[in-house]
C-alpha cells in the first residue's frame, strides 16, 4: 500500500467492506460499546451510520481494553446503502472525533470477517525509560524512571514462545472458555530511551499483554532472574503474577489474514516507531491446526436489502 492511495469516487460500494482505523484510546472505555463510557465503537459506528443516513453495526478484529491505542484496528461491515470507497473514507473521518480517524476502505468478500477470520494479532508496549516524566509521549507509552536491562527482559521473554497455558498472566475478570494462547514471538528491544515489547500470537487473553509487560519490567529492573516468566507460566495462577502495566503503553499494530482477502499493507505503528521500517504482514506465521481451520472458515452475512 502506498502513502497515498487513489480513492475512488465513481464506483460504489456494496456488500461487505472492511477499514483499517486508528485510534488514540486515551479518552475511551476500550473498543466495545458500553451505555455509561464513551467507545471506539460507538463512535465509528455514529459516523458511518450518518454517512450511510440508516444504522450501521461494525465488527472488529479484536477488542482493546480501556486507555489501550490502536494503529490498525481491522473493522468490517456490510453496507446497507451503496456508497463510493471515497465517500465512506473522507465521511467517516469528517464525522469521527479528533482521536480516531480511519485509514483505509477496501470491499472484501463476503465471508470475511474481523475477528473470526483473523489468523494473528499484533502488540507493541512501549516503555519510555528515563529518569524524568515524559511529556510528549506521556499519553502513548509508561514511564519508567528506573534503569531496566532489555536485554535480560528479552532472555525472559523467550519462555513464553508456543502454545501453553497463559492462567499467570490472565485478568482475573476474563471471560475466554480457554487461557491456552499461542504465541508467535515476543521481542523485548531498546531504542535509546524506548523499550518495545514486540508480541504476536494467535490471540490474547484479557489483559494478557499488560500482565506480561509487568513481569518483564519486574526483570528488566533486577527484582527476578531471566527464569521468571518461565516459572510464572508453569504456575497457572494468577495472584503470584506482578502489577497489570497501564493501559497507556500498548498498541495494537497488526493482523494477518489468508492471503486471499488482499487488505492493503503499512507501514507498523505507532509512528513514533516509524524508524524500525517494518510494515503488517512480513512475518511468517507459523504453521498451525487453528490457523488451518481458520482458513477454511466461512462467515457469510445475513441477506439484505441494500437501498440507494
């Protein structure tokens, strides 16, 4: 995907369409609709239904917690009224607030869905590690004044790599019928005074990352040995685990889907991390029984009416 893409403004359209939105999460419950919080939801879901003059249900591929950032928040929905990839584009963002925009619009085939079509998801925590407060980036990373060893964090991070049981490291409120995850890789790196944890797997428990970042932190920091995670993990209970990391540091980045849905690709966020150069989709995915599965899944939506 180029930086600057043509969007067309003579063809509409119909069916089901998926979008790519960021958001700084900042002011927000999380992504999922709630009565008494404002939500990314609700407010893309406002705009899109004041672009298309009729309500309009949109579906993420995966729910971020409160205070949590996204960079590419894969969304779909079907459209019930016919309208150019230029009008739901430039609409939604003239319609969203200042603190979620989206970034791209493409139709997709009918049995794509956002979720349960997603074959991995992507985080990145990043840690600003100096001694005093930050300023600029005080609302997209957590502040550690404390000296921490990457290095040492990156050694402890390598135990939870592959499918296990992730019970240390899950909110105690988490509604998953199952806290085995498989996780792809996990990359503790330091740029200057950024730390990133890099994390894909094929999905997360609810406050999965943040529990993980907590222990790593605890490590980075010399309070436990590079065994830490491994033996946190073995325990499967999660009142032995470190504090829950804030919610400020993390950044949904990616999502891999087969290949045949053809989303645009770009580069990784968020941008202050612009200079790493990596761009969504150049990892391979390790080979899998769900991914498989996920593959041959179809989700194809209820038939509708669609009017002009």
């Amino acid at each position: 995907m180029a930086f600057f893409e043509f969007q067309d403004d003579r063809q509409p359209l119909e069916g089901r369409i998926a979008l790519g939105v960021e958001y700084d999460g900042s002011a927000y419950c999380g992504w999922q609709r709630l009565t008494q919080a404002p939500s990314v939801q609700a407010a893309l879901e406002t705009a899109l239904s004041k672009i298309a003059n009729t309500p309009v249900q949109a579906l993420c591929s995966g729910r971020t917690d409160t205070g949590v950032h996204a960079t590419r928040q894969v969304v779909h929905f079907d459209a019930p009224v016919p309208r150019t990839q230029k009008a739901w584009l430039f609409g939604a963002n003239a319609k969203l607030p200042r603190d979620v925009a989206v970034r791209w619009v493409v139709p997709v085939a009918d049995d794509f869905h956002a979720r349960l079509s997603a074959l991995a998801r992507r985080y990145r925590y990043v840690i600003l590690n100096q001694p005093s407060r930050p300023v600029l980036e005080r609302a997209n990373a957590t502040w550690c004044r404390e000296p921490l060893d990457a290095e040492r964090m990156h050694a402890a991070a390598q135990a939870l790599i592959g499918e296990h049981d992730f019970s240390s490291f899950r909110a105690a409120g988490c509604q998953s019928k199952s806290s085995h995850r498989h996780v792809h890789f996990i990359e503790v790196r330091r740029y200057g005074p950024l730390i990133v944890i890099d994390i894909q797997a094929n999905a997360f428990l609810h406050h999965m990352i943040r529990n993980i970042a907590g222990a790593l932190v605890a490590v980075g920091r010399g309070d436990h040995p590079t065994t830490y995670l491994g033996e946190l993990l073995s325990l499967r209970d999660r009142t032995q685990g470190n504090v829950t990391a804030p919610g400020c540091g993390l950044h949904f980045v990616d999502v891999y889907y087969d290949e045949r849905f053809e989303l645009p690709q770009e580069p990784l966020g968020p941008n202050l991390l612009a200079f790493v150069g990596e761009w969504s989709g150049e990892r391979t995915l390790p080979d899998s029984e769900w991914a498989r599965a996920r593959r041959q899944r179809r989700v194809y939506p209820p038939r509708r009416e669609v009017s002009s």
